[in-house]
C-alpha cells in the first residue's frame, strides 16, 4: 500500500502522534474525531460521529470503548454485534492484511484491489443522508472491536479520493494499535499497584495489631486497587455461626449476606456472572471471615479474582495475627501502634500518681488532648494517613514532654499526660507548647500515594485539670481535663482550656 499524497501521510502522521500522547479512552476518542473530522472534510466529508466498540468475552458482546460499564442501546448493539461478528468469521487466516469495511449494512472486501474498493465505496454511499462506515479493529489479525464513523456528504457530488478508503483502513490499524497499548499499559500499572498493595498488607502485619484499625485499613486498600467494583469485609461469628459485616459500616445488597451465610465456603465464589466474588479469610482451615466484591454491571476479570485471592491469603494473614495477639494488648502497658502507655497503664499510674500527691501534698496535674477533625482525616485521605498522623502527634507529645510526665493514647484520636509535682500554671505553659508544635508541624505522606497532596497538619484541642484533694476518686482528674478538652472544642478548637467552677457549673 503505498500512499503518496502529502496531505494523506501527514494525516496519518498526526493521528499517530496524537494516539500517541493520549493516555486514557476518552483522550483516544477525542484523538481520533479532530483528526478523522479534518480528513474528511479534505475528501468533501462532514462527521457527524465516532464510536469505538471492544468485544468482551465474558458479556459476549460488544461495548462502548469508553463506558463499558454502560449499557449499549439495543438497537446499536444489535448492529455492532452483527458487524463485529462479518470481521471475526471474515479474518485473514494467512495473515495478510485485507481491508473489510461495512458501508451502510453493505459488506465490502478489498480481495480484488484498491480501484474495485474505490468504486464499491462510491456505489453505496447516500448522498443525502448519513453514512455508516464500519472498520474492523484487530490485533494480529484477530479482530477485537469496530470503530464505526457517521458522515455525511458536505456537496451535491462525491469527491473523495480514491485512495480514500485504504487510509481510512490503515489509520484503523492505528487506533487499535493504540488501544491494545493502552491496554497492556493498564494491566502493567494494575500488576505494578497490586504488588504495592501486597506490600503495604504484609507491612500492617509487622505494625498493627487492633481489627479495629486493621479491617478499615485493609478495606480501603483492596478499594482502591480493584475500584470498579464495591468492597466489603465480613467476619465470621463464631457463636451464631454467621458473618457480620465489619466494613465498610453498610451493605445494602442483601443477597451478599445469605450467600455468605448458606455457603461457609473455603474457597472462592463467583455469582451472578460473574459479577460477585467472595473470597474467603481462612486461619487453621477454618473460615474467619471473606472478602466480598461487587458490581452490579461489570463482572470481574480473571486475573482480578487472581489477584484477590492472593490478597484475602495475605489478609487472613493479618486477621488470624491481630486475633491471636488481642488478649495479650489487653494486659500489656504500651500502645502497639504509638509506642505510649495505653489506656490500661494509664488508669493504672494514675492511682498512683494521685496516691504520691495525697501523700506528699504536692501538684498534680492531667493534660487531656484530642486531635481536631481527625474523622474527616480518615475520610479524606485513609486509615493509613489516619494512623501516620497519630504516630506523629505521638512523636511530638514525646518531645515536648518532660523525662518524667507521663503521657498515653487514651483511645482513638485522644491522649492524656500526667504531670506530676506541676502546678495549673505551669501544666497550662506545657500545653500550649504542645500545642503550637502540632500546629507548625509538616505531617509527610507522600508514601500513601494521595493524589496532589504531599503532606498535611493537624491541630490539637487541650484540655488541664488540676487534681483536687477533696475529690477522692482518682477518675475525677481526667474527667475534669476531659470537661475543660470539651471547653476548647466549643469555642473553636485549636486552644488549651483549664479545668474551672464554671466549666463544672455550665456542664450541670
């Protein structure tokens, strides 16, 4: 095929600069209507449309290259299923390359050379009214999708040139070389995003050991990578013997559930065509929970029940882990993901801080802290950026304490410090200083992979209490800084409060 006019080459040129620049469908489509659009219109041409129809095998039929999860209408999806079927069972077996077209519902095959395909073009054009040409898109002489063209004659008369139709054919090559590249560029970055993925799993086996914090994490992982479709996480109950789903906090398809609930399965499960996998979290040959999958239109791929299986393998890793080691954080004193005391320890030092004051009649006192908005952090960005800023305000509470005040992680986003042998006044300057050094600080995240955004900062609410001798429940030390935290959050957060009279006063 030989193509001499300099307007043809370059247009062929430009079209395949520009399916090279394009990095998504909707910048192909958009590649491909301007250049077609400015080809035509040199040939006397108008186009009114382009579509682009892939062939899926699991639906076993053709889609819109662009919305694949739409579907397409009955009327056009007859007709491309019809015209993709003339290429398939029409394609070249000895592999040379015959260009076959559909114009207008007529079938044409270029076997006997261009001039015959020039005028077989020319013969079943309407001159006055839309045109439908149909190209087969094909990948090593296997035929995957069509790319249909809508145009209309700009003129009375047809002046196209008889070369015409053989570059429309070979700027077909084009796109579908395009999309077939765009394709394997897409299952390299998803191979790429599931071993990072793997990764980050296997990471929150060595750090993290709470279902609580563990579950949401795994959650919004396994969302982001397979992200067509809706994910859930279910545990089983031993007791009754069902799973109860732990995240996300809804499911509103209720045949997830008594599948789930009928089957208790160890291996997977593909339903409704495909469309749901469950996947099962198994410990000691016994099933612990599943993974669930869902789409309401689009079925999974194969290799995304691969990759799933292998990620509910990993989970259940992680799961069977943080069971094992729940009893044992129960007794122990420090905090598994901040390293502070935890709540336990802390309730514990503070008999015996407040045991030491009474003795000695020396100053005690409670700083109460609580990170501000922390839900809209998890929401925004992930339990895994939730986690790091709790490790970072963490970090700093260590720095800025003093070797023998005593600072845990009460729960969640919240942290108490004991300061003994510390006046009000000087446990209030302990604050703010804590306070301000949240405020300044640069949280990194750049690691999680957030879109645009490299790091973030947080602010703090405190409330100080001082320990009052009359009052002999140790208890009433932090709730009284807890009463003076609930202070700083009323009046616009980001401050320290003291504990007063008229904090007590307002609360009754």
């Amino acid at each position: 095929m030989e193509i001499k006019s300099p307007f043809k080459f370059n247009f062929l040129l430009e079209l395949l600069n520009n399916l090279e620049m394009s990095k998504n469908e909707f910048e192909i489509m958009n590649a491909v209507k301007k250049i077609f659009s400015d080809y035509f219109e040199e040939n006397s041409l108008k186009i009114v449309d382009v579509q682009v129809f892939l062939y899926n095998k699991v639906l076993d039929c053709v889609c819109d290259f662009t919305k694949p999860w739409q579907k397409v209408d009955s009327k056009l999806e007859k007709k491309a299923n019809e015209y993709f079927l003339f290429f398939k069972n029409n394609r070249n077996l000895n592999n040379t390359h015959t260009p076959k077209f559909i114009l207008n519902d007529y079938k044409i095959i270029a076997s006997s050379g261009i001039t015959d395909l020039n005028k077989e073009f020319k013969k079943n054009i309407k001159q006055n009214d839309t045109n439908l040409l149909s190209v087969s898109l094909s990948s090593m002489e296997k035929p995957f999708g069509i790319l249909n063209i809508e145009f209309k004659i700009l003129s009375g008369e047809i002046k196209f040139n008889k070369t015409f139709p053989e570059v429309i054919y070979l700027a077909s090559s084009q796109v579908a070389n395009a999309i077939k590249t765009l394709d394997y560029v897409k299952k390299m970055e998803k191979n790429i995003k599931f071993y990072q993925t793997m990764k980050d799993v296997a990471k929150i086996i060595e750090t993290q050991y709470e279902l609580a914090y563990i579950l949401p994490i795994l959650g919004e992982m396994i969302d982001k990578f397979i992200s067509q479709h809706l994910i859930y996480i279910f545990l089983k109950n031993p007791r009754k013997n069902e799973y109860t789903l732990v995240w996300p906090s809804k499911c509103t398809n209720s045949n997830v559930i008594k599948i789930l609930n009928n089957t208790m399965s160890l291996t997977t499960i593909v339903e409704e065509n495909g469309k749901m996998g469950i996947f099962p979290l198994a410990c000691e040959g016994k099933a612990i929970g599943a993974i669930v999958a869902y789409n309401h239109f689009e079925p999974l791929t194969q290799s995304e029940i691969e990759y799933l299986e292998q990620l509910s393998t990993q989970a259940s890793l992680t799961v069977d882990r943080a069971t094992s080691y729940s009893k044992i954080l129960k007794y122990a004193t420090l905090d598994a993901l901040t390293g502070l005391n935890n709540r336990h320890q802390f309730e514990h030092r503070l008999k015996q801080e407040v045991a030491t004051a009474k003795r000695q009649s020396s100053d005690l006192c409670c700083i109460m802290l609580d990170i501000d908005f922390f839900k809209s952090v998890n929401d925004t960005y992930g339990h895994a950026v939730g986690d790091c800023v709790l490790k970072n305000v963490s970090k700093t509470i260590k720095k800025v304490i003093r070797e023998y005040d005593i600072a845990s992680r009460y729960g969640g986003e919240e942290f108490t410090i004991l300061t003994p042998n510390t006046s009000l006044d000087e446990a209030y300057l302990v604050a703010q200083r804590l306070r301000s050094e949240i405020e300044k600080k640069k949280i990194n995240i750049e690691e999680y992979r957030i879109e645009d955004v490299k790091e973030i900062s947080v602010t703090i609410s405190v409330g100080v209490a001082q320990y009052e001798k009359k009052k002999s429940d140790p208890s009433s030390l932090y709730q009284d800084a807890d009463k003076a935290l609930y202070e700083a959050k009323e009046r616009g957060r980001n401050r320290v409060v003291t504990y007063s009279n008229d904090i007590e006063n307002k609360k009754s």
